[in-house]
C-alpha cells in the first residue's frame, strides 16, 4: 500500500494538487468529432475566443478564452453504455428515473476533463454551463469524478439559467455502507465521500461502530467540515475545529488520516497520543483484533485507500477523541456553523429565488400542509449575526414579518414564540414545507411545473 505521508502534509499546508474533474454529458444521438466541432462553434459566440489546440478522430482539446480567464477542457466521444448500467449509478436526485436512461441505447458519451483553477464552485459551475452550452440536447450528466454519480437535466438547466452557484455537496457524493443484523436493521456504518480531491482537499470518511437513533446530523457534519476546507484551501488535522453548538455548548471535530484513525474507531483515544502528521510517517496503525467494524482495511480496495480523513467527536473537558453519535445519544437541536462564504451564497441564492417562495406563500399559506420558514441574520455585535428562523406570517413588496421558532443563543432581546419585521438585506435561507415535500432554493428545480 502506497504512503501518502506528502500527500497529506501537502493538504494541511493547502498545496494539495487538486485532481481533473470528469464529467459525462450523455445525449441521445451519435455524433461525430465533427459534429461536436459545430457545437463549439456555437460556445464560441459566448466567449470571447474558443481554440481547438488538440484534435483526432475521437479527442479534441479546447481553450475557452473568456476575459483574463483560460479554461482548457479535453473531450472525447464514445458510444453511450446499455440503459441498465446507468440504472446502477447513484443518482442524485428524485428527478432521475428508469425511463430517462432508454433514450441512450443509440446515443453518445461526451467526457469532457479540466482542472478546477480559482474558486472550486466557479468552476464547477463553468463545467456544468460548458456541458449545457456543449450539449443542450443532454440527457443527463454522469460526474466520474463523484463516483459516477448522476445528474440531472432538470439541476444543470435550473442552476445554468439561473445563475445560481452550485453548493459544496454538490462537488461529492455520500457512500454509505452499513452492516445488518438478523432483522435487517443496521448495526454499524461506514460513510465516505467521493469527489472532494478535484477540489483540492482530501476525501472525508465517518465510522460508526454502533447503532443510532437517526440519521440526524450525519450530512451537516460532512458539509460543515467541507466547506471549511474546501473555502479555507486546506484540511486541519490532529486538532479541534468547532462545527456545530447545540444547548450543551460547542461541538468540536478532530480529523486524522484514515490510516491512523482506524485504530481509534470504538474507544477513547487521548490527543497526546495521536502521532504528529509533519514528523512521523502516516502508515496504518495495529488495530485490536476483537475490535470489528465497517471500513477497515479488509473493506478497502484501491479506490477506497485514496487520501481521506476519518471525523472523530474531540471532548474538551477531557481532551479525547471518540466515534461521533453514540448508540443512545440523541443528535437534535444542533446548529451546525457556516463560514461568510457559504452564507453568502446561499443568501445570493435565497434572495434570486425568493420570487418563487414569496408566489407560493400567497397561493397556499392558508393550506394546513404548507409551512413557509425563512432564516435571517440578526446582528448581535459587530460583524458577526446569529441566523435564525421565522415562520412567515406575511410577506408584501416592502414588508416581511414572522415568528421566531427558535430561543435565540446569543441575542437576549429576542424569543422563541415572538413576532418581529424582518429585513430582505438580511435573508440567508428559506424552504416550504408541503407534505411529506422539503423544498430549497437548492432543489427548487425538483418542484416546478409539477
């Protein structure tokens, strides 16, 4: 087994090399490299200079030249895969069904490859809009570099149109592996990303060698760690960062290198004793024989064995590391942080589509199934707000009002159950809840025209 001890540093120190993003726009008729030279040349009229530097009868490889900006892509066509291989992918929305895979069986691949330079979401972005604007008649989009995970038509159409910046979740996928007992129900979990290295992070891993009570917690987890790494351009390892406060205080993380954090899994293990990433090498660890659990070396292949870091709970009383979310502990009422970053762009997004939430509100606020909630940051001292949320109670041109749902943390002047006039320059977030439906402005696209 490789040693990724460079790797790794490199990581800590955010000089990580990021990976080539994949991605495959899947259309429903065969075309040839000369086909897909004409619908170059219609990129070309959105930019200010598209060159082909590189081409045969299959490749071609392209400067899109847009200001100061050079984004290379390399292309490639091949034939579309049998519809029943797409069926197996993971797909990342409801939106996806069997009946989108059948109109491939006669179809084409186009791969396209390029390396995320500047702002990771920027360029996820630009990949999706050169994919839309390559193959406007795409049926779907397969990222390779997320594991092969499917995405939708209707997801690039809304976020391209819109303008709308993708989030950081949408950058991996989740894999989940867990062990059943003799009555299907899971007793132990292994949760690791796919996707993050063409960021310029390392992939993130949680072990769960027990039962839980929900999954409640589990995917903010993952995204708050992300999105600090990701934003802040390195990963911290073998130290304490604050993710999450709920009523008890502070929650804290430590993450360590999957090769040493395997033989923490299932017992306390005190910070003195966890070994220093930027003098010892980061090899794999003896691990307790007796000690069973999911994602240990017999369950990783080579693609499984990628630099990653498990996530462990840091007491701080006591200065140890555990496995998060006990058997019987109860992960509710948490209020996971975001960085300015994020908040500012989920307020950009909030705020492009509150239209639509604002068109509903008035068609079905006296419907008994619908709750209309919206986040709003409250300053409590200077630059930093508490975001929290109302439930609405009216919404006009000029006028937003709603009930606190929340006791504040750190705002004392404000309560749960109190009505207040709220600012639209201060909305972060919004989602409706309809039924069994939880709709955000991050998965509008899933709703409308139903």
């Amino acid at each position: 087994m490789e040693v990724q001890t460079e790797t790794y540093r490199a990581a800590m120190n955010g000089t990580l090399e990021r990976h080539f993003s994949d991605m495959i726009a899947v259309i429903p008729t065969r075309i040839t490299v000369e086909q897909l030279k004409h619908r170059l040349e219609i990129i070309a009229t959105k930019v200010d200079e598209l060159k082909i530097v590189y081409g045969d009868e299959t490749s071609l490889i392209v400067e899109l030249h847009t200001g100061e900006t050079v984004i290379p892509y390399e292309l490639h066509i091949d034939e579309a895969n049998d519809p029943e291989e797409y069926k197996m992918y993971n797909r990342q929305d409801s939106t996806i069904v069997d009946r989108n895979f059948e109109d491939v069986a006669f179809g084409t691949e186009i791969f396209t490859r390029t390396l995320f330079v500047g702002d990771v979401l920027d360029c996820f972005f630009q990949q999706l809009q050169f994919l839309w604007n390559l193959a406007p008649d795409l049926l779907f989009v397969i990222d390779s570099s997320a594991a092969m995970k499917v995405i939708s038509r209707s997801y690039i159409e809304y976020h391209v149109e819109n303008e709308l910046l993708p989030d950081i979740p949408d950058l991996y996928v989740i894999h989940s592996v867990y062990e059943d007992d003799k009555d299907d129900e899971p007793t132990q979990y292994w949760f690791h990303t796919h996707g993050l290295l063409r960021a310029g992070v390392t992939e993130i891993e949680l072990i769960i060698p027990n039962r839980i009570s929900s999954y409640y917690g589990i995917g903010d987890l993952f995204q708050t760690f992300a999105n600090n790494a990701v934003e802040n351009g390195q990963v911290p390892m073998n130290e304490p960062i604050v993710i999450a406060h709920s009523q008890q205080g502070s929650i804290h993380t430590v993450a360590v290198p999957w090769e040493k954090g395997l033989s923490y899994i299932g017992h306390k293990t005190s910070m003195d004793q966890l070994s220093s990433i930027e003098d010892e090498e980061v090899k794999l660890q003896p691990i307790d024989a007796q000690n069973t659990f999911l994602g240990g070396m017999d369950a990783r292949d080579e693609y499984h064995q990628s630099p990653s870091v498990l996530l462990f709970k840091f007491n701080t009383s006591e200065e140890y590391i555990e496995s998060f979310f006990k058997e019987h502990e109860e992960a509710t009422g948490l209020m996971f942080y975001k960085t300015n970053s994020e908040t500012d762009r989920m307020a950009y997004n909030a705020k492009n589509t509150f239209g639509y939430f604002s068109n509903i509100f008035h068609i079905e606020q006296s419907n008994e199934d619908f709750r209309f909630l919206a986040k709003f940051g409250v300053s409590y001292e200077e630059g930093k707000s508490e975001h929290m949320w109302f439930e609405m109670q009216n919404i006009t041109e000029d006028f937003i009002q709603g009930i606190l749902i929340n006791e504040p943390y750190f705002i004392e002047d404000m309560s749960e159950g109190n009505s207040y006039h709220l600012d639209f320059d201060n909305l972060t977030e919004w989602v409706i809840y309809a039924g069994d439906a939880v709709i955000k402005p991050n998965n509008l696209y899933m709703f409308i025209g139903e």
